[in-house]
C-alpha cells in the first residue's frame, strides 16, 4: 500500500473577521514525507498563517488539510499539535523552567516515564551539539543561538514526524544564523523529519529548501526546486524575489559532487592539492579556487578519499548547463 502524503492542502482559504482580503487564498500542495519545505515571501504574504493552519492555530474558512492521510479536522487539536513540533521566532521557552523541563514538556504530557524522558533530553543536547550540563540552566543563562537550539530540541522531543518553523532565525546574528542553518540541514540529513520552515530570507531559502513555495497576497506563485525558481520563474515577481540572474547564487546550489569530474590525475601530483566535501556546493568550492590560486580542488567523499576533481573549465560547463530561459518558461 502506497504511503500517503506527509501533508495535503487542498483549497484552502482562511478570511479573518473584518477583511475584505483572504489572508490564504485558495491554496493546494502536497509534500512529500522527508521532504525541508520553505515557505518564502514578503510580509503578510499569508505564509506564517498557512503554517497556522496546518498546526490548527487557526481553523480555514474553507478547504481542508490531510495529515498522512487524515483530515485535521477528523482529529482532537490536543492530538494534531502533540504530534507536530513547532518553532518560533523566539524559542517560545518557559524562562522559569530550566532546560531540561522545557524540553520535556510534551513527553510528560504524553505520559512518558521519567527514566524515557531522561534519555530523550540526553539524546537531543548531543544531537544539537550541547553540554549535559546545560539540562539544569535557565533560558536566561544561554546565548540566543543556544536558546534557539533547546527550542529546537522542544520541538523534536517526542519525535514529531512534521515540524513547523516560523522564521526560528529571525532574532540572532548572521553568523549564529549560518551556523544553526548548518545545524538544521545535519539534523535533517540525519532524522529525515518533513519540515515546513518560513522564512523572508532569500538566501536562507535557497540554502535550507528541498522545494520552495513562493507566496503572494495569500496565494502559491510557484512551488518548486530551489534551482527551478532561480532558471525558470513563473513571472517578474519570482524572479525579482530570488535575484534570479544571480550567477553566484545559481552556483551555491549546485553541489559539488554533482558536476565533479574524474579523479583521473597523478595522486602524488595533487598531494597538495586543496580539498573540498563532495556535499559542498560549487560556489564555495569556487572561492576556495580563487582564493587558493590553486588550478584544481581534490573531491573527497566522507571518508577523506578522493572521488572526483574540480577546474575552472568544470565549473563552466555546469554554469552552462544550468542556463536560464525567459522569465516564465517552462
């Protein structure tokens, strides 16, 4: 039997009292199970209350949201919340309960035993890279990367097949912003949960997303890859959005071990060659050229061993072939 959507939404719409203008209008999508959507557009586009309404924070004027393969609606809003992690601009932390409790918090309503919910806390400050000893600190005794790493692990405790994450970067540094960008992409290589992640930044967009969807005055301009959005926008609005005659951006998404070339050269001879993952992407690997003054990069895999090299007459050919038509074409 054929597994169902992580998530459907079909038509659905959602008017607040007092509107003339739908805040959703009349939206459908599937996602796939696994999949990191992002969900990218200006302010007030409707995108923070779609993601509301799949967590039903808010209930749609009209349509209807499956969660693998069932209707929300069908489904008590204590049980379709309990099984949703959700991820806010601000941690959405309990500052009178230390971090340990925080993450607790739907285990116990859940009723797990104390010696699960123990481990549960053990497993996840290793998985988001914290001390053990951070489980007995207040939000307060932590940075704001820090804090945004336990609201991260708030959400994953009771290993939520979806999380939502509205704009969880929003309120930190850019380079506390990359490093828990960097984060987020290991955890979902590692638990492959369905993630639904808004944001307004391009970048982060382009950088986090298996698909995006571009949003507008409440409705879904394009819902694709983030390389479709960037060659082939569905109009003037989606490529203004993305920059999509960016050349560097085009080449941050191409990765590394998808346009290497063969390791075909004397080993001894590229001893001292520099090295780049085969899971980088061609801009930076791009970079490390330039700045290297180095002619080739030696790819390696995981493992450290070589697989493949990188030129500059590679780096090229994958520009060519990932040319732009007009605006709109498909």
């Amino acid at each position: 039997m054929t597994k169902p959507p992580a998530i459907v939404v079909e038509h659905v719409s959602k008017q607040f009292a007092g509107t003339a203008q739908s805040s959703v209008d009349d939206c459908s999508f599937e996602v796939t199970a696994g999949q990191l959507i992002v969900l990218l557009g200006p302010s007030g586009c409707g995108k923070t209350t779609l993601l509301k309404l799949i967590n039903r924070l808010y209930e749609p004027s009209a349509g209807r949201i499956l969660l693998n393969g069932t209707d929300v609606m069908q489904l008590p809003v204590t049980n379709v919340r309990r099984q949703i992690g959700y991820v806010i601009q601000q941690t959405g932390l309990f500052p009178h309960m230390r971090v340990e409790a925080n993450i607790a918090v739907v285990p116990r309503l859940l009723g797990w035993e104390q010696p699960r919910i123990d481990a549960r806390i053990d497993q996840l400050l290793e998985l988001l890279d914290l001390p053990n000893d951070y489980r007995r600190r207040y939000p307060r005794q932590l940075s704001g990367g820090e804090q945004q790493r336990v609201g991260i692990a708030q959400a994953l405790a009771a290993d939520p097949e979806i999380m939502l994450m509205d704009e969880p970067f929003g309120a930190v540094d850019a380079i506390t912003r990359a490093r828990l960008q960097e984060e987020l992409l290991r955890i979902h290589r590692k638990l492959h949960k369905t993630i639904l992640f808004v944001t307004h930044d391009v970048d982060e967009a382009l950088r986090l997303a298996d698909k995006i969807m571009v949003m507008r005055q409440g409705q879904i301009v394009q819902f694709d890859t983030p390389l479709a959005l960037l060659t082939q926008p569905a109009d003037q609005f989606v490529a203004s959005l993305v920059a999509s005659g960016d050349m560097l951006r085009r080449l941050g998404l191409l990765q590394v071990g998808a346009v290497a070339g063969p390791f075909d050269g004397n080993r001894m001879a590229l001893a001292d060659a520099p090295r780049v993952s085969v899971n980088g992407d061609v801009r930076a690997a791009l970079s490390l050229l330039l700045g290297s003054g180095a002619d080739v990069l030696v790819v390696v895999g995981d493992d450290e061993q070589p697989v493949g090299m990188l030129t500059f007459d590679i780096i090229q050919a994958a520009i060519r072939q990932s040319g732009q038509p007009p605006v709109g074409g498909r």
